[in-house]
C-alpha cells in the first residue's frame, strides 16, 4: 500500500469525532474506537481486509460439512457468520478458531446475540447433543433463526419463510394501494411489478406444505384485485391476463430460472 494512502486512512480514524443528535439537541463529541467509517465508500474493502484473515483459517481447516469434497464450514456476510459443521466437536474446534481471532484482533462475540441450531435428519430421532459454548457461556438453542432475511429452521422446511414473505407482500399491497388509490392504471401495474413480484429468497423454497404456498398464491392475487379495484372473486387468470401481468406461478416460475440461470453462468459453478 502507497504511504500516502496509509496516512490518509491514518488521519481519518484518529481524528474521527462523532455526536449523537436528539432532534435539535447534540451530544458532547466522543471519539469512535473500533470499527469502520458508516456508510464509507472504502468501508466494506477495509472490514473485507480485516477479516479475511478468520475466514481463511475457518477454510483451511477442513473442519465441518462437506458438498462434493469441498469445505463448507462457514457462511459470511458483513459481520454475520455462521458455522456449520457435522459435529459438535468440529463446531467447538470452529468457535476456538473464532474466539482465538477475536482476542487477537480486539474483538469480542456478543454470546446473547449468538445461538445454536441442530438440523434434524429425516426419520431419525436427535441424540442427546452436548452445550456448544462460546467464552464458556452455553449458546440458546434455537428451532429457527433469521439470516439475512430467510427464515431457517431446524427440520428445513420453508413454511415458515413463505409465512413471513405472505405477510410481507400484505404490507407492500396495502401500502401501494392506499397512497396510490388515485393514479393511472399503467402507474399502479408498475408499482405492482414493483414492490408485489419480488419474492426475497422465494427460489430457495423446496419443502413445504401446499397450504402454506396456497396462502401466498391467494395473498398475491388480492394484492393485485385491492390495488386495481377489482371484484373478489374475478378470474385470476383473466386479470393477469387482460393486465399483461405474470400471476403468480409465472413469476415463482421465472425467479427460479433466474436463480439456475445465474449458477450455471457463476465463474464458480464454471470451474
């Protein structure tokens, strides 16, 4: 790295001075210890920089589980991780890993904020799985957790993430329709395309029940019966049709293409 730019970043996060704004009030300055500039272009290369170093041991460890004799022992983004690993001493050997990291390199887990999830197998009873500790605090277990947005659980079915996208789109609909009940019709078919056919992580769903998929055809329907003032009980099909809009199979239909689309392009699918 240019001496030049080591000082400038040098400069910026000595002499960083923050306050704490309360509507017209101000906090006394304070000085920002640890920690990257928020929303910093550089921000993101810099933390990427810092931990590389932990994401690299976790890899090289071989520890965890395994997809056609390659390593998946941990899974990042920004400042979440997961661990994954086929037994719980692989996963204490992983979390050694990540505290030894941590008291390295001044950080220190937030241990409430952590937890511990065991995946069921199909037809089998779990045996008995010891505590997983991290600082020597046993971590809650959990049946289920949110990643970046998708619900996970412990049996992999997605129900659940379908309920929580269901009540999603019911918040999007009736916030277009309710402060857009007086535009054009072409205006409220975008904003439907918009905010109404973009079902998060919705090409990952393969286990659930077609009851809970159901709800989430039938929510998707109203949205768009709500927003464009039409009978309860008009033909789907028909609407979507006379609309030029995908209903709802043609669109889960095409965000799963797209999702396969995207692997086999991917340079690491390729190699």
């Amino acid at each position: 790295m240019p001496a030049e730019l080591y000082h400038i970043f040098k400069f910026w996060y000595v002499n960083q001075v923050n306050v704490v704004r309360w509507s017209n009030a101000y906090s006394d300055p304070y000085r920002l210890e640890c920690g990257v500039r928020q929303g910093g272009i550089s921000s993101p290369k810099l933390f990427n920089l810092y931990v590389n170093a932990l994401i690299e041991e976790l890899s090289s460890t071989h520890v965890g589980c395994h997809i056609d004799d390659v390593c998946f022992n941990n899974l990042s983004y920004a400042d979440d991780m997961v661990l994954l690993s086929a037994s719980p001493c692989g996963l204490r050997r992983l979390l050694g890993i990540c505290e030894q990291f941590a008291r390295s390199h001044g950080l220190v887990y937030n241990v409430k904020k952590s937890e511990c999830m065991v995946f069921q197998v199909r037809g089998k009873d779990l045996p008995p799985v010891p505590p997983i500790r991290l600082y020597g605090t046993p971590l809650n277990r959990v049946e289920s957790f949110k990643y970046l947005g998708h619900v996970v659980t412990s049996d992999l079915k997605d129900d659940a993430d379908i309920e929580r996208e269901r009540r999603a789109l019911s918040v999007r609909a009736n916030m277009v329709a309710r402060r857009f009940a007086r535009c054009s019709a072409e205006v409220k078919l975008t904003l439907f395309r918009a905010f109404c056919t973009t079902f998060y992580t919705s090409s990952l769903w393969i286990s659930y029940t077609q009851k809970q998929y159901n709800a989430l055809r039938v929510q998707y329907n109203n949205a768009f019966r709500m927003l464009m003032g039409l009978p309860r009980y008009c033909s789907a099909s028909g609407m979507f049709a006379n609309a030029r809009v995908d209903c709802f199979y043609t669109t889960m239909r095409k965000r799963c293409t797209s999702l396969a689309r995207r692997v086999r392009d991917s340079s690491i699918a390729a190699s």
